[in-house]
C-alpha cells in the first residue's frame, strides 16, 4: 500500500536517488551539502542496505582501525578505516570505532549496520522507507520512476541498489542447491560432506565459518584460487578467511580443486556432482550432501535493459563512463557497489575497489559534484593555486589523501591551468577522465601498485591535449615529499609551472 505521508512523496524532483545503504546515503549527504534538491528513496524499512543481512558470518573483511598513524576524523585518518562514510562536519566524521566493541579491526555486520544508520541520523539524511522502486520511462526533460508509492520524475536518477539479487550461472541442475544468501545455520551443515561452487570471498568465508562444524570442505570453480597477499591486491580471497587454504596445502582433509561444474543430480543422500579438472584434467564425480553456490550477486535491473541500458560481466552489471553515468542512455548514473561498473585503466590488471564501501563513497562524492556541475550549473569551487604550492599540493596528496590510496589507478588529483585564473585546484577526479578527456592543460597525480606489489605515485601531463605518465619511484615509508620527490616534480612540470 502506497505511503501517504513521510518524506519525498511522489512528484518532480531535479534528481531522485533510489537506495539507502552506504552508497545511497553517500550521494544524498553530498548532493545536499552542494544544494541539490533530491528525493532519497528505498523498498528497505531501515538504512544499511546489504549490510542488513550481509556477510551471512556476520564479520567484515574491510578495517577500521580504532588506533592509526594519523587522528582520528581527520581525512588523513579515512586511509584507515575503511567503513565509515565520509562526512563534512566532525560528527559525521569517524563513526565507525565509535559503535565497535574493540575486540577485533573488523566490524560485525551489525556493527557496521548501527554505523551506518548512525551517520544516516546525525546527518538528518531524510528516507522514503517501504517505496520499491519498479520501473523508468523516458520523457522529454528526463524520466519517470514507477514506484509502489507513485511516480517519480527528474532530470537525473542515482540508482543506488546494489549487487544484491543472488546470481548462479547456468549449470545444469545448480537451480536445486542453495546461494550463499540463503547459507543456514552452521549447527545444520555439522558432519556433513560440503562442495562450495566459487572461490571468491564469500565461497572463502562459508569454508572458514564451517571448518569446526562440516566433514569435509570442497572448494570448487574452473580457475585457481587468488589470495590477496599473494596477488598483493585487493583480488582474491582476503587473508582472513584463508584457513580453509592452508589445511588443503597441509593435507588437513579439506580441498580447494579446479573444477569446470557440468551437472548437478539431486540424489536420495545427498548430491552427485560431475565435472570436469581444468588445471588438471580429468573427470570427477562428487557426492557430497550439500551444495552450497558461492557464485556471487547481480544487480537487480528491473526493466532497465528495455530503457536501453546495456550490460556487462556476464549481463550482471550496467556499463559506465568514468563517471558512473549509463554508457547507453544518459542521465542514468549508479553509485555503491554497482559503480564498479565504470570504465578504468585497470593498471597491471588490478580492478578499482569500487565494490567496497572505502573505494565507492569517494565514487560517490564525485559523481555528486559532476552531476550538480553538469546538469544544474551548480559552480564548483576550483582554488587557485599558486605556481610555488603545486608541487607541495600533489606530493601531500600523493602521501596523505584516502582517495588516491583507496582507489589507486582510479581516482587521482588534478591540477588544471584555467585561462582566467592561472593554476586550479580541481580536486579529486577519476584518472581514466583525465587521460581521455581533452582537457586544458593540468597534472593529475595517482597512486598505484604493480603485479609485484611495488607502491608508487604515478604522474600524468596533459598539455595540448595529449598526456604524459610518469611513474615516481617507491618509498619504504610510503612518504613522497623529500627533497628527491620535489627534485624529479620540478623537473618533470617545468613547462607546466613556467
């Protein structure tokens, strides 16, 4: 039954955002604090998005260290904790090592929840609860949100509901077993023979949580595991859940196999499974008694693909530009952890972490400006900087700012050369924008990390519309501004800062 009162009923708004967990709240915070009106809307009762279920073992595998080199609530400190939401006045700032109880520098998933709807109320960020979003149409100036409270119209939607609808690929049979979303209590799986489909964080996660309870633990998908300490990066399992991976490398009992699924029968004890060795060939026949897939998420489209939205990752996610704008249909921008979808230059074939809180709610104060700069002329302020500070500016930067450590090779900052006011600050942007855009000339500054987990500031030269790298060298204490730093800057911005 639709809502007759609340907040943000049905009408026209200049932008509505549908979703309230991190991502959802981030926007809405940020198109506030820039004067934009905007509807905030969510099918949910409370904030907190897919932590209000997620992870099913209730611990997250992203920190938020209570003690660390640099205060707490200031920007410095975001580096260092990777949970809270980002906010401009010291209450909204830092929430996170607030609400946890100090026993570990992962939160709990209901931690993280009270976190998360701790900054939704200290921030006064309004929400239409219990309003499912259904269905977008065009018109003239914009679009039409059906929703089960009435229709929405705006110049400009923020979809903000995450990877949240259970994905399984099509094996014959894999329709029978459950997803990780719907993973019972561990007492249920206790003496039992269990084949995990994945090898993910998620397929890590339920091995880790059931080693003291299951019989034997088979992990399975066609590629070898990745592990982050081995990988040096974000992709692969986290080293919290890797256990499960030790007692295969010792022989504990417990396997982890390269395994192409072809079928999955129901029996009367359990589940056969057959497939094929990849690594190794060969043909297997498990029989196991449960199957669990932990296969990964979708996001929920709803009729989004008919608009002309086009996919990619298997049709699991919609394509983007560099600012997480539809690739196919304008005015259609994504923010939380369906931003991962955006185009990157993917250095060294390390992903953004746009899929996680600490990568996506700087995804998400960008795109906030960019669409008040871009479609209601809101004017962005761009300090002047002075020809003698530029080298100061980006070298702290490239020391100090959670943006560029968090989505490293993603979002850099810029210095551009405005015709009327000299050297501008233009503050945090996405890399793959400065490098393919023809902008006027400017530095932008990055930090990245190769395939053999070596960490760098990167620099990138635009002048007269092409563009320069440069990679800087490492610092064992990742600290960038000695005077061999400044040295090499100098030289390399000479014609820049002439």
């Amino acid at each position: 039954m639709a809502q007759l009162t609340g907040p943000h009923p049905p009408g026209r708004y200049p932008v509505v955002v549908v979703g309230s967990g991190p991502g959802g709240l981030q926007v809405s915070y940020a198109l506030a604090r820039l004067g934009v009106d905007h509807a905030l809307i969510s099918e949910d009762q409370s904030p907190g998005g897919m932590f209000r279920t997620f992870p099913i073992l209730q611990r997250l595998i992203s920190w938020t260290k209570p003690h660390a080199p640099a205060p707490r609530g200031t920007r410095a400190y975001e580096r260092f904790d990777w949970n809270s939401l980002i906010g401009a006045e010291p209450e909204h700032r830092a929430i996170m090592p607030e609400v946890m109880d100090g026993t570990s520098y992962f939160p709990s998933r209901s931690e993280m929840e009270v976190g998360i709807s701790t900054f939704a109320r200290r921030a006064h960020i309004d929400v239409r609860y219990g309003c499912r979003w259904e269905s977008t149409t065009r018109e003239d100036d914009g679009f039409i949100l059906s929703t089960s409270d009435g229709e929405y119209r705006c110049t400009a939607a923020v979809l903000a509901m995450g990877m949240a609808q259970p994905w399984k690929p099509p094996i014959s049979g894999l329709e029978q077993v459950v997803h990780y979303a719907d993973t019972d209590e561990p007492r249920v799986y206790a003496g039992k023979r269990l084949l995990i489909i994945g090898k993910r964080n998620s397929a890590f996660e339920l091995a880790d949580g059931l080693l003291p309870w299951a019989r034997q633990i088979i992990l399975a998908s066609p590629h070898p595991a990745r592990i982050s300490v081995v990988t040096r990066s974000l992709v692969g399992a986290r080293a919290r859940y890797l256990q499960p991976y030790e007692d295969h490398v010792l022989g504990g009992g417990n396997l982890i196999m390269d395994l192409s699924i072809e079928r999955v029968e129901k029996t009367p004890d359990g589940y056969r499974v057959q497939a094929n060795g990849t690594t190794v060939p060969g043909r297997h026949i498990l029989d196991v008694d449960e199957v669990i897939a932990a296969t990964g998420f979708e996001v929920p489209m709803q009729d989004l693909r008919k608009l002309g939205v086009v996919t990619i990752m298997q049709d699991r996610l919609p394509a983007q530009t560099p600012f997480w704008e539809s690739a196919t249909v304008p005015g259609i921008y994504f923010a939380g952890t369906v931003s991962q979808g955006a185009t990157e230059l993917k250095k060294y074939g390390i992903p953004s972490s746009s899929a996680a809180v600490h990568g996506f709610r700087y995804n998400a104060l960008v795109l906030a400006r960019h669409i008040a700069q871009k479609h209601f002329g809101v004017a962005i302020h761009r300090p002047r900087v002075a020809r003698d500070a530029v080298i100061d500016l980006l070298l702290t930067e490239a020391t100090e700012a959670p943006e560029l450590w968090s989505q490293r090779s993603y979002l850099a900052h810029v210095v551009e050369l405005d015709e009327s006011s000299g050297l501008v600050d233009a503050g945090i942007a996405p890399l793959a924008h400065f490098v393919d855009s023809a902008g006027p000339d400017g530095v932008a500054i990055a930090i990245e990390s190769n395939e053999s987990g070596d960490i760098h500031p990167a620099l990138y030269i635009r002048t007269r519309g092409g563009v320069e790298e440069f990679l800087l060298p490492s610092s064992p204490m990742h600290d960038y501004r000695s005077r061999e730093y400044r040295m090499e800057l100098t030289l390399k911005l000479g014609a820049l800062l002439r």
